[in-house]
C-alpha cells in the first residue's frame, strides 16, 4: 500500500522517539492532520493557540531532556509559533516545528495566508530551516531538524507545503544528486578540558581562600561533583533562575538564586568572594558578578561560544560538566579554613528565618509570598514546578525551597509572559506520574492561562497522576512592570495601563470541573494547598493578593529607592499602601535572629 509523504513524516518522527505533538489545526497542514488519523502510535495535543503549542513542546523538553515538537498551519498559525520558539531558542532548548504552507503552484501570487516562511524562521531557526519540495527530500531535512535541534539545543524548522503533504511518498535513490539519510540516533560525544587546562584550574581555585560557584542549567547532570568541589573549596553555591532545580535548596551552602530576582546570601557572597567558579551558566547580569579586578575566575560551560562572556574569567574550560568537574577533584585541596563556609552557611540560615519572616507579614488581603512558603512543607516530592514571567518569578525564585527530585522551570532568558500553564501541561505529557504546580500573575492568566485550562480540562483523565494545580496571584495589577515603573524611572502607577479587571479564575475552574479555590484569607492558604494536592483532579486556586507588597532585591539601592518614593509623591493611587507594607517588609530584614 503506498504511503504518503504525511504518513512517512509521522513514521520518521516515530524512529526518532517522538510520542508527541502539541498543535492547533489548520488547512496547511491538512494532509498531515490526515496521517495522524491513519495512525495509533503518535498522539497530536490540541492546544487552544499555536503560540500554546510551541510552550508545551518547549515545556516537555525542558522536563525530559528530549526534542519537543510542535506543528502550525501556513501564514498565520506559523506567525503565532514564534514567541515559543524565540523561548526556546534563548533558554537553548530543542524544538522543532512542523509548518505547513500553501501549494507550491501558488506560491509567488500573492496567495491566500501565503508568507515567506524562510524568512520568517531564519532569524530563531537560523541553525535549521528548510522546505520540503520534493518526497524525496524529507527523511534527510527531518532527521537533520531532529538531530541539529538536539546537537544545538535550539529550535529548528521544516516548512512542508500542502500539495507536497499528499504525494506519494518516493524515497532516495542511490543516484547523484539524492541525500539519503539516517534516522539513528546519534551518540553524544563526552567534551572535556585538556589536562594542563584542568591543572591551570585547580591551582586557581585552590590559591582562593574565599571561593564562591555559581550553577545554571548546564550543571544538571553534574548535581553530586558540584556538591564534591563546593566542599573541598569551602565554597557557597548561588544558582541561576534556569538552574534552580540544579541543587537542592536544603543544603546550607546552597546561597539561592543570583540577580534582579536573587538573595541577599548571594549577593553579599559575590561582593566578598575572591575566587569564582562558574560551571553551566550564561547569567546576562554582569552587575551580579564580583567587581572586576575582585575575584580570578575559572568558567566551565560545554559550548564555546558561551565562554567568557560575562566576566573577564582567568581560565575558561570547554567541556561537559561532570566530566570536567571529576576531572578537577583529584587536583583540589581541601581548604582546612572553614571560615569563609561557616560564614555562607549562617548567612543563608538567616535569609530563610527572614524569607520566613516575610511570608508571614501581614498584607491586604493576602501577602503573595505567603502563597508560595506554605507549599514548602506541602510540597510533593517529585512536583514539578513552573512560574509565569512577572512577579510570581520574583517569588518562585527567592521562597520555595526544591527538594532533590524537584524540577522547575520559567521562561528564563526571553522573559514572556504566558508560559506557565503550557509548560505545566507539557511537563505532565511527559510525566504524568507526576504533579505540576503553576503560578502565574492574573494578567498572564488573562493573557492565555483561562483558554489553555481547556486544554488541561481535555487531557487530565490521561495522566496517571491527575494533580495540575494552578495558582493564581491575583491582584488586578500588571505587578512587575508597576513595580519596574516605580523603582526604574520613579513613575507613579498608569492605572489605564496596569490595572486589569476582575475576574473570577475560580468560577471559570469550576465551570470546567476543576477543583476551585477561592482564598481571601491568609489563614486559608494552607488548607486550600491540602485540599488542592488531595483533589485527584486538576485545581486552580485563585488567590487574592497585595499587590503593595514589593518584590525588593537583594541589593537595592539608594537610587532605586529614590525613584520609587519620588514616583510615589506624584500621585501614584496605591502610594499608602506601597509605603505600608513596603516598610513591614524591609524591616524583617533587621529583627534579631535565633543564634
């Protein structure tokens, strides 16, 4: 029986393991949509949006490690992948989308949804874009967009026109002019510093007697040499947003998250710290960083082109991060001083009494720091947890605390708002023996996180472990960007363009069958966790919080301050309370400790 170039696409993305694929419908790709009806052994996830899709693939690859794929019709549904992919590309995940385009008999005439699509793409596929013309084209470009998507750790792109989805499938020939290809996977090499470089290093390091590491998501897989070398050097460990889940947050040198959304533990250790190890991190902020001329500084990242850029390191090792890391050890001392560790590990004891002390301050109604330290002690074990861009990221990076089997992820380097649902829903299509927690700030939820519930509402019975919970800080304020106006340029508050209206998320839930949670009450946040992990179907809880609560950095300064009180005296309509519970927050800070 003769097949398709649809029917072969979807058993080619079989061979390379793929069991997923997030899209939206369109006529672009009717021929495709066909071929998914004629076969058992892929399941296509309906999004309510394209630009959903490209965050659900983006989400399952983040939680598996492995490609995520997302498919769109031509012209429009191809514009709206492009936010998630962007996403993809600057938090270095591998993606690729599928998109249709109209018949090749038409192209050039100013058709119907016809858009230049290679040029569209080029830009955040520029590592792999190419249109399938002939069948005999297609195992090469998609084994190529597979293995290049995989190689990079990037987004790719194959653009199949409509007529070519429905010829009859012819494979290469062994003539010339014809590519074959291979759907084998493709072994990943073991990189590793030369050895005088890994001597070089260690002498470094071990000459510091004040060292300080930072991690990002390149150290995944390198959890137990990080912890070796961090003893052996006496050193604190600050972690980037996308390596939050690197280490557990129950170690007492683990200093937390680094930058705009860090802790004071971090901050104070990269300010006094003589020596850097970084291992796995393109943090962008070089203000985070010691001064420069402070600290010697070695790097370990896997790809070259990321290497010492962001601080004028002494040393720069290419190579994997285990692997260069159980390299290093035999050549570390270990540091017999134990001062400057004492010092990190007291610090950090102190920072979550104050975090502690914080979430527990009082706030009209809800403190929204408070949502987020009460899930710790409920925390499942093995919960993966996503957060919006916006506030929610300042609280997810700075008050839960993961334990060693926790992952997480947000949109890390493009920073969009409208991720947290869909990275929820691809990381329970990739686990769905696990739960999936979400928070997300009302404007994103308004954005695109009600529509995607749909989606969940769809699904859920699918996953062994029906548990989605999304909270949802609502305060009818766009809060990032109020408090960025505020503390940035010293603007008072644009209600025309921040205040959102109000709606009911929890109403919304229910009319869906979810388990919705209204909480209004500080005392309630507790139970309403309890009752929402225990539910044994997805949850919202609609959360009504402060939205005067500010989200302070570790290293707030004068200026910053200035600005927001200057932009406060110009009328900004929520200044008393910003002032109020600005001050209750700030001066936990400064209460005695436990000794």
């Amino acid at each position: 029986m003769s097949q398709t170039v649809a029917d072969v696409l979807l058993d080619r993305l079989r061979e390379w393991d793929v069991e997923k694929v997030f899209s939206y419908p369109g006529d672009g790709i009717n021929g495709i949509l066909e071929a998914f009806g004629k076969q058992d052994g892929l399941q296509y996830v309906q999004s309510r949006h394209e630009e959903m899709s490209a965050f659900e693939a983006v989400g399952y690859a983040k939680f598996t490690g492995r490609v995520g794929v997302c498919m769109a019709t031509s012209g429009p549904g191809a514009i709206h992948l492009l936010n998630g992919l962007y996403d993809a590309k600057l938090d270095h995940v591998p993606v690729v989308a599928i998109v249709g385009q109209t018949d090749r008999s038409a192209m050039g005439g100013s058709y119907q949804q016809e858009v230049d699509l290679l040029s569209l793409f080029k830009d955040v596929a520029h590592h792999y874009v190419h249109v399938v013309n002939t069948p005999e084209q297609l195992p090469n470009v998609i084994d190529r967009a597979m293995r290049i998507a995989a190689a990079e750790h990037a987004p790719t792109a194959v653009i199949i026109p409509a007529d070519v989805q429905e010829l009859e499938y012819s494979p290469p020939t062994h003539e010339h002019k014809m590519v074959p290809s291979s759907s084998v996977h493709t072994s990943t090499p073991t990189v590793v510093a030369d050895d005088p470089s890994i001597r070089a290093a260690a002498d470094l390091l071990n000459s510091g007697s004040k060292v300080a590491m930072l991690v990002g998501q390149g150290a995944r897989g390198a959890r137990a040499e990080v912890i070796e070398v961090a003893d052996l050097l006496g050193a604190g460990v600050a972690k980037a947003l996308l390596g939050k889940d690197v280490l557990p947050d129950d170690l007492p040198f683990v200093t937390g998250s680094i930058g705009l959304l860090g802790t004071r533990p971090t901050w104070e250790m990269m300010e006094n710290c003589d020596t850097l190890l970084t291992v796995g991190s393109n943090l962008p902020y070089s203000e985070f960083f010691p001064e420069y001329g402070q600290a010697r500084g070695v790097q370990i990242d896997h790809d070259a082109k990321f290497i010492g850029m962001r601080y004028p390191y002494e040393l720069n090792l290419v190579g994997d991060a285990a692997t260069t890391l159980r390299a290093l050890i035999p050549l570390l001392e270990r540091k017999s001083d134990r001062s400057w560790r004492d010092g990190i590990e007291d610090g950090v004891r102190r920072w979550w009494e104050t975090i502690h002390m914080r979430a527990m301050t009082d706030a009209d109604p809800i403190n929204p720091m408070r949502l987020f330290w009460e899930l710790n002690d409920r925390m499942p074990g093995n919960a993966i947890i996503t957060a919006d861009s916006g506030s929610a990221a300042n609280w997810y990076a700075r008050h839960l605390r993961f334990g060693p089997d926790n992952r997480g992820s947000l949109s890390g380097t493009l920073a969009t708002m409208g991720p947290g649902v869909p990275y929820a829903i691809g990381a329970k299509f990739a686990h769905p023996d696990r739960p999936a927690i979400a928070f997300v700030g009302d404007g994103a939820m308004q954005m695109n996180g009600m529509a995607e519930l749909i989606t969940v509402s769809r699904y859920w019975q699918q996953w062994s472990d029906p548990r989605l919970v999304v909270a949802v800080l609502h305060n009818n304020d766009l809060n990032q960007v109020t408090w960025e106006m505020r503390a940035m340029g010293g603007f008072p508050k644009l209600a025309e363009s921040q205040t959102l209206p109000d709606v009911s998320f929890a109403n919304f839930a229910a009319g869906l069958g979810f388990e919705a949670i209204t909480v209004d009450d500080p005392d309630q946040i507790g139970p309403a966790w309890d009752r929402a992990l225990a539910a044994g179907r997805p949850a919202v809880l609609d959360v009504h919080c402060d939205a005067n609560v500010p989200p302070i950095p570790p290293h707030a300064t004068l200026e910053q301050m200035t600005e927001t009180a200057k932009s406060l005296f110009k009328g900004d309509e929520d200044a008393w309370g910003v002032v109020k519970t600005g001050a209750k927050t700030k001066i936990q800070e400064f209460l005695p400790r436990r000794s």
